[in-house]
C-alpha cells in the first residue's frame, strides 16, 4: 500500500555538523527595520562557507553581542545555520587584538538621528522615529505594497527607493496621489509602466479592510490577526474608536497586541496618513459573512509545520470558510492546533 506520507519509513538521514571558518570582524553597522527595530550586522572580511560566500551575518541584538563578546577588529567563527543562515558563533579570544573594545549599539538612529531605547522586558531596541525615519519609511513603503498587503504590482525595492529619494512619497498615503507627469523622469520609467503602476495602485484602494491593516505595519499586527480585526469590527473607523480592553477581547488576540494597536491610533502622525488615505478613497470597511450555523463556527486554529495535504494560505481559506477563525498565536483562546511536518515553538 502507498503511504500518504512525504518521509519513507525505511529511510535514516544522517545531520553532520555544519562546516565552520574563520574570518575577521571588519564592522559592526545597524538595520533599522519598518517598526523600528534596530540590528545589528556583522560586515565580515568574505569567506567562503558551505559553498557560499559570507560576508554578514546578523547580530540579533546588544545581548546576543555581549553573551558572545563580540568585539570589532575580532577573528570569528562562521557558520551557516542549516546550510542556509550565515552565523557568527563567536571569537577566537586567542587572536583578539590588544585594542579591541568591547561593542555598544549606537543611542541614535543611523539614518534620522532619532533616539534608539530599548523598552522594558523586551531584548530588540528600536528607533523611535517613526514613519520620519528614511530606513523605517523605506520598509513601511515595501511591506504595504507587499503581495499579501496592498498588492501593488510593479512597486518593488528599487521603485521604492527611487520614489523616496526623489521626494515624490514621504508617507505610504503618498502613493494615491501620484502623476503620470511625476513619476516620468524616473530611472527606468516610461510611459506604459508609469500607466500600469498608477492603475495597480488605484485598484489597490478596493482591498479588503483585513490587507490595509496588515499594509499599515502597526507593530505585532500579522496577516492574520489583522483579518481577525477586520472580522470583529468591520471597519477601520470602529477599530479606531474601540479601547484596549474591546481589542483584546477579540478571540486570537492579546493585551500585547491591543497596547499596540492602540498605541498605533493614538499616534497623530498616523491619524494624518489615515486621512489622507480616506480622501483618496481607500476602502475602510469589509462587510463579513456570518459565521452562525457553519461546522467551525466559535473555534479558533492555529497552524504550524509544513501541511502535507494542501498549503498553508490553502487550509487557512478552508477553515474561515467553515466559519472558524485563524490565529498566528497560541493562547488560551485557542481551540486547535494544526501540526504538519517540522513544527515550530507553537506545538511546544
């Protein structure tokens, strides 16, 4: 009989240890992410490692960098995690120059000079510009015309850099009110595909409420907990106006997520780039199906591991079709858990 299964039973596979070199610590420079989240990098002399060359590798964070003792001017260990994931393990203390200093993250943003803090109980320190931040802005502009966001084809990592260096987008709202006429002496910009970009962002305004959410970038909001809002208020306006104590309350999110999309709407900068996404007529309301009668009805899923059967987005869309609800996180509002291949810390 054939097996469903993708794993032969008869088969053993063998994990050797990764392939390990030694390289110098050229630099130590920051990436401020779309919320902010400063990290840092480790610019490496090039070494070849598991058939690749290696030049950074992440940091992680000011901890990660002490409990290591990670010093510039350093020879260190490389490896790539899984074959795939270049990693600093540690210093050779051996080879360590006399002059080294030990590293502090920067207390100022690289890119806007912002204050970088680091807030309590959490390890990543962020930059607190916001959306006047270049690197945050920069980001913010790629993740909201992102697939799974905004879908707004033809703006991708360079459009994006090139439309804020020339001053034409100095917040995401920016984007609906863009001329042909504009965008024209662009590198690279001619008349067909500046016409094809401004027609994929004007259908974009029809996207329902759950991707403006995500598009948005408000801080520990994912793909799925913004359809969760969607879901629960039905428009942006009544999300707005809900406390922290309604937020959290919806099946699938916490007080964690709550303190920040509150805190996201209290922000008037933000306030302003809703506005201006109202006057250009982006939609703010989903209407959504009831739920009463159907099969999952009242129940919340999360998923995790490789799905053998279908894919991920595949089984989400079936579950909220049955009328369940689907959730990034494990909590005691959750109902089942989905595990595939390869699970992840939610089956732990």
């Amino acid at each position: 009989m054939k097996s469903d299964s993708i794993s032969p039973r008869w088969a053993i596979a063998y994990k050797y240890p990764p392939e390990q070199v030694n390289t110098k610590l050229l630099d130590i420079v920051v990436s401020v992410g779309r919320t902010g989240r400063a990290t840092p990098f480790a610019v490496m002399e090039p070494a070849r490692v598991a058939g690749s060359v290696v030049r950074q590798a992440t940091l992680h964070n000011q901890d990660y960098i002490e409990g290591k003792d990670i010093r510039v001017g350093d020879t260190v260990i490389v490896q790539r995690a899984g074959e795939v994931i270049p990693q600093v393990i540690g210093p050779v203390l051996s080879k360590r120059p006399p002059d080294a200093q030990p590293y502090q993250l920067p207390t100022r943003c690289p890119r806007c000079g912002a204050a970088i803090v680091k807030p309590p109980g959490e390890a990543m320190a962020r930059c607190t510009g916001g959306v006047q931040c270049p690197a945050q802005l920069f980001e913010l502009l790629k993740h909201f015309a992102s697939r799974d966001a905004m879908d707004i084809d033809g703006l991708g990592e360079k459009l994006a850099a090139a439309l804020l260096e020339a001053g034409l987008v100095r917040d995401v709202a920016d984007l609906y009110f863009l001329r042909k006429e504009q965008l024209m002496p662009l590198e690279r910009m001619g008349e067909k595909r500046a016409e094809n970009l401004l027609r994929s962002i004007a259908a974009s305004k029809e996207r329902p409420l759950e991707r403006l959410l995500y598009a948005l970038g408000i801080r520990h909001v994912g793909a799925q907990t913004a359809a969760l809002l969607a879901r629960r208020f039905g428009s942006l306006d009544a999300l707005r106006a809900a406390s922290e104590a309604e937020i959290a309350a919806v099946e699938g999110v916490g007080p964690v997520i709550a303190a920040s999309v509150r805190a996201w709407f209290d922000e008037p900068r933000n306030l302003a780039v809703l506005e201006k996404l109202r006057r250009a007529g982006v939609r703010f309301t989903q209407e959504t199906a009831p739920t009463a009668g159907l099969p999952l009805a009242g129940k919340t899923f999360v998923l995790t591991g490789r799905l053998e059967r279908m894919t991920r987005l595949e089984a989400e869309a079936r579950i909220k079709e049955l009328g369940g609800t689907v959730s990034d996180t494990v909590s005691r509002k959750t109902d089942y858990l989905v595990v595939g291949a390869e699970p992840g810390s939610k089956l732990r």
